[in-house]
C-alpha cells in the first residue's frame, strides 16, 4: 500500500503542476527529485545515473533524431510541400475530414520519435477552414499517429517485447489486431461525432487533375518520408539499411540542397523556441526514466507472492502506472516486464497476460503526459492537455475494458 501511495503521489503532482501551467521540463524535474526522496535515493547516484542517460549514445541519436524530424516538417510546410500532398490525399479520399485522419496514419508507418510533428503540418492544412477546436485537431493528429504501434513489427517496443516474452511475433501481431483495429474504430467514432455536433459536414476538394498529376503531387509531398522508409528499412547490404538518424541526416541535406534552404534558415529552425523546448522536455524525460530506474521502486514487488486472482489486477496497476509515468514504450516495458514475469511465467494464460500487460501499457502510454508525441502536438496546435484527454477518454476506457474482460474469460 506503502508502495501504490508513492506512485499515486508522483501521479498527483506531476497532474497538477501541469494544470498550474509549469513548464513540462521542469515538473518532469521536480517529479524526478521527489522519486530521490521517496525512495531514499541517493542524490549523487540519481545524478550520476541522470548523466549517463543524457550522454549515452542512443541518447544523442534521439536528439539528432528530433532534430532533424523538425527541421525536415519545418521545411516541408514553408515550401508548401504538404499542400500537394493533401492535393492528392483529397482526390483520393475525396472527403477532407477522412485525409486529417488518413494522414498522420501513413505518416505513423515509420516509427521515429516525435514523428507526430510530421503528420501535424498535414491535418493543420487539410483541416484549416473547418474551425476546429485546437484539442481537437491534437487528437486527430495524436490518434490516428498510432494506429498502427500494436501491430507494426519495426516499433522498437514491439520488438522489445517480443524478445522479453519470447512469443513469435506473428502470434503476437495475430492476436493484438482485434486491438489495432478498435483504436481505428474508436477514433472514427469520436472524430465523426464531434464533426456531427459541430456541423462539420463532408468537405469536398477541388476535382483533381488527373491520375498522374495526383501521383506526382503524393510524390512530391511525401518523398522525403519515402527516402527515410527505404534507407532505413530496406535490406539492401553492405550499404542498407541505415541507422534512422543517418537516414534521416541524408535526407535533410538532400531536402536542403533541393529547396535551396539558406544558413539563416537553417539557424532560425534549428535553434528556434520550437526545437530548444522539444530538446528540454526530452532530456528532462529519460533523467527521470534513468533515476526510476536506478531508484528502488520495484524491488519490493519482485519478492512479493500473489494469488491468481490478483495477478491481473496488479497486471493492470504496474503496467498502466509505469507506461504513464515514463510515456515511452521501450521505457516501461523494459522497467515493468522484468517485475511481472516472475509472476505470470509458470500460469496457463501467460501468453494472454503479456498481451494483456502491452495492451494496458500501450494505453498508459496514450495518455502519458510524457509521451513525447503528445507533447510536441499539443504544442504545435497550442492544445490544453486535459481538453485532448477528453476525446481520448471513451476510446481508452473501451480498449482497457475490453482487454481486461477478455484475459478474465480467457
């Protein structure tokens, strides 16, 4: 109980410092130092551990990353390059509404952190004579991001989890479908009842110019995310595939070279208001995640016993509280799975309880005020948190709902 209370408490105020309006970065801060204090940490170990997460090489890659996704949507937007893709998305789908869903789907298939900031861009102009309220927009963009995150094999926390469960991938694609595809339904569903309140009717698009300029105009607007797709996926040795921030470097000089982006440009972006906070609140996340995780929070649990009975239930507690407070899919599995499987390894439904154990995470994750795609668009749109929690809160209870009755009955 003692245990639950201090999670409850980092919870608490990590909500209410948001809803007083502190910077991410520093209530993310001033979570991590009351982590030190609850679990008697020691400060020059916390800090210590801190280090070694900011100047660890992977660490350095996700910077670059964030970088370089920014500076590529931030250059894609001021030469228009979204609007010839939405161009084709409209001939296509025909419907304005469907593209500012459609879009940061396709956009979800490559799996970059901050990827939401290229999809952002997209359902801003596809949605911009609707009047939309900002919250909104966040969750159409937010949303229909991660469709895919349960089912597509190349998430790395998908992976991550594959290799702790040890379950085939294929099973596990198989059986988190149902899954997969009630995030879709359930986005829809919101999406089209908020357009029916409001009177949003169907936004027809200008009649498209024929099959081939549609293609062109899809090429035109989305080859940078082709070009980072093929050399980051295509196995194609000794040359591909590359590591994602080479990729995505390649790409933006390319992308620089071809739209003539000058030095003063280049500076305004890479140094701008925009990129610095982006920066901030990612390092102030993986301090906190690399203190958690050198604290000790979670010895207690691995020498408890439980009965059958509660396994799901604190299942549900350790996942969903993990996956919210790190908002990082790699990050909570790689802190909760080692705790849960002693518990679930010898029981019959162990298969079951691990995707139990991601779906719940998976939706902990959705509402993490941590997760760095909801972050960054929030701050694009200039949304309220809590008014995007308001549209994801049907479809999030449904899918835990759900996945609880089904590991109950199965």
């Amino acid at each position: 109980m003692l245990l639950a209370a201090k999670f409850l408490l980092l919870v608490v105020l990590l909500i209410l410092l948001l809803r007083w309006k502190v910077e991410l970065s520093l209530a993310v801060l001033a979570i991590t130092l009351l982590t030190v204090a609850l679990f008697r940490g020691n400060l020059l170990q916390a800090a210590r551990s801190a280090w070694q997460g900011l100047s660890d090489r992977e660490t350095l890659e996700l910077f670059l990353i964030i970088v370089l996704v920014q500076f590529i949507g931030a250059v894609q937007k001021s030469r228009r390059m979204y609007d010839r893709l939405i161009d084709s998305l409209n001939t296509m789908v025909r419907d304005k509404r469907l593209v500012a869903m459609v879009s940061p789907a396709i956009i979800g298939f490559l799996p970059m952190p901050g990827g939401a900031l290229l999809s952002a861009p997209l359902v801003q102009v596809s949605t911009d004579r609707m009047k939309l309220k900002p919250a909104f927009s966040a969750f159409l963009n937010f949303w229909f991001r991660h469709d895919w995150e349960l089912i597509w094999p190349l998430y790395a926390g998908l992976l991550l989890f594959q290799t702790l469960s040890r379950i085939p991938m294929r099973r596990i694609i198989l059986f988190q479908l149902p899954f997969s595809i009630l995030h879709v339904v359930m986005g829809l569903a919101v999406a089209f009842l908020y357009f029916r309140r409001h009177g949003v009717g169907p936004v027809r698009p200008v009649p498209g110019n024929g099959m081939h300029a549609t293609a062109r105009d899809f090429l035109a607007g989305t080859w940078p995310i082709l070009a980072v797709i093929a050399l980051f996926f295509a196995k194609l040795p000794p040359l591909l595939p590359l590591p994602l921030h080479w990729a995505l470097l390649l790409v933006t000089v390319a992308l620089s070279l071809w739209k003539r982006v000058g030095p003063r440009e280049a500076a305004s972006i890479l140094f701008g208001k925009t990129t610095i906070r982006s920066l901030l609140v990612i390092a102030a996340v993986i301090v906190f995640q690399r203190v958690l995780q050198a604290s000790s929070a979670f010895d207690a649990l691995k020498t408890m016993d439980f009965s059958l009975g509660m396994v799901v239930l604190f299942i549900f507690l350790v996942s969903f509280t993990v996956a919210f407070l790190t908002g990082v899919n790699t990050a909570y599995i790689a802190i909760a799975f080692p705790v849960l499987l002693p518990l679930i390894q010898h029981l019959p439904n162990y298969f079951y309880l691990c995707l139990y154990m991601y779906v719940v995470g998976f939706a902990g994750i959705l509402v993490s005020p941590l997760h760095l795609c909801l972050v960054l668009t929030n701050e694009y749109f200039g949304a309220s948190l809590l008014d995007v929690y308001r549209y994801m809160a049907v479809p999030i209870f449904v899918m835990i709902a759900l996945a609880t009755g089904l590991v109950l009955v199965l």
